[in-house]
C-alpha cells in the first residue's frame, strides 16, 4: 500500500483518499500523507524548495504521538533553510489533518526524486507504534539551466506583445472588410434568377 501511494499523481491520491475514507472500518486511525514541492529561483542563482506535508486521518479514532520524518534530502545536496525536517505532534483526530512545512536550499544542480516521509503513530489498543508513508515527488529539476532563447522569447513578448495584438486585431478586420462575405454572395445569385 505504503509502495503504490508513494507514485500517485495528486488526483489519483485524492481518489484513493475518498475511498479509504469510505472503506476504513474498526475503531481505528487511519492516516494518509501528501508531500509536494515547490521550486523558487532566487536572483542569486540559488534555489530554494519548500516542502509540504498535509497528513489526514481518515479513520475512526485518534491517532497519538504522531512523528513525521522526512530523510528523502542528503544533506551534501539541500541545506535547511527554515523549520525542521521532522515534526511531532501530541495526537490526530479522527478526520483531522496536520501540516508541515519546510524550505531548503539546493547545494548541487541535478535531477532529484524524493522518497515518501515516514510518518509514525501509536493507538492505545497495540503496543508497537504504526507506520505511514506519504506520497513520493516527482521528479525535481533542480538549478536548471534556462536556455537563452526561452528568455529572449519572453522578453520579446513582455515587450512587444501589446502591439502584436494590435496589428493582428487591424489586420483581421481589414481582412474580414475585403473579403466578400458568403451570405452576400447567395443573395446576390437568387437575385440573378
């Protein structure tokens, strides 16, 4: 289970959450996790990731001493910029949702697949704490290089665009004046007859 929501696009993971919702049964918690990140390039040349986690509890029963780890950024490729990679809480009740968020700093250009956090929890009636997996990310493009034309192009349309608009909206009339239209045309031939 832990495998297949670690590779759920968001809508499929949104699906899979209203079943479980739907299918949870006992007197127990039963939670679900959603990583995503986001990509900031600053004007130094850095970039930064800022990462959230949003953990739902789609069961019947409170879920306590839940932890939240997340071990999926080596520290000789992202530096922690703020908050923590892991997170404690004292419970989750049952339909609750938690959040976590954090920003790295990328230390090396590349792609970067992120593993699923690790999300751990206990319910009075078992004696060994549960475990939980949040979904995995896709592939990040980190300190990708730009290619000159791309920027050239939206700088020219920043810049230009306005008056494209203008020429095009002229010429289109122009062309919808010259041109005959077929209506006229067709009144005109049952008039010959």
């Amino acid at each position: 289970m832990a495998t297949l929501m670690a590779n759920l696009p968001l809508n499929a993971f949104i699906a899979l959450f209203l079943i479980s919702a739907a299918t949870a049964v006992g007197d127990s918690p039963f939670i679900i996790a959603h990583k995503k990140a986001s990509l900031t390039r600053l004007k130094s040349g850095a970039e930064r990731v800022s990462v959230t986690i949003d953990i739902y509890n789609q069961g019947f029963s409170t879920a306590y001493d839940v932890t939240l780890v997340d071990h999926s950024w080596p520290q000789d490729a992202f530096d922690v910029i703020s908050s923590n990679i892991s997170q404690s809480w004292e419970k989750l009740d049952a339909g609750g949702v938690l959040s976590h968020s954090f920003e790295l700093e990328a230390k090396r250009q590349g792609m970067f697949y992120g593993a699923p956090a690790v999300i751990t929890f206990r319910i009075p009636t078992k004696t060994a704490p549960q475990e939980a997996y949040s979904t995995s990310l896709l592939a990040l493009d980190i300190l990708a290089e730009v290619p000159p034309e791309k920027k050239l192009d939206w700088i020219l349309l920043a810049k230009y665009g306005s008056q494209i608009s203008v020429i095009s909206i002229v010429a289109l009339f122009v062309y919808l004046l010259v041109t005959p239209s077929k209506s006229s045309g067709a009144k005109a031939s049952k008039k010959k007859r």
